[in-house]
C-alpha cells in the first residue's frame, strides 16, 4: 500500500536518518521544509539547520521501523 510521502513529512515531523557510514539511523531531527532536491532538516537539539538537503530514502518517521514508505522497504521512497 502506497502512502503519500509529502503528506506525512510536512515541517515540525520528527524523523530518523540514514547514517550512510555505518548503516543505522541516528534520531533527533525534524523536517523544516521540502525542496526540489530533497528535504530540509534541523537538530531538535538546539534548531539548527543542517546545510543539506536530504533524499526522502534516508528519512523515516520515528519509531517506525517497519514503515513500507511509497509502497516498498522500511524507507520513504522516491526523490
């Protein structure tokens, strides 16, 4: 079952992201906003935003381990 991406990863959506280095996904950040490129995103820490754009496969939703984001995977889907 396919779900709208863009509808669940509006800002203020706390998300998980893909560490690429080891292969697991650090939490702590949230979504400021959708570019063409991929998403904005800032440490709820302290609010800052991070200087790059992230592709919707490297978030998930907290906690959601076992999401199938855009019908496939455990990951959002699509670019």
């Amino acid at each position: 079952m396919a779900i709208d991406v863009n509808s669940l990863l509006v800002p203020g959506t706390a998300v998980e992201v893909s560490n690429l280095f080891t292969g697991t996904w650090s939490s702590g950040f949230r979504v400021v906003g959708r570019e063409p490129g991929g998403y904005r995103l800032a440490r709820q820490s302290d609010g800052s935003e991070l200087p790059a754009l992230f592709s919707p496969v490297r978030l998930r939703l907290v906690g959601r381990s076992d999401q199938a984001m855009a019908g496939v995977g455990s990951r959002v889907g699509v670019g």
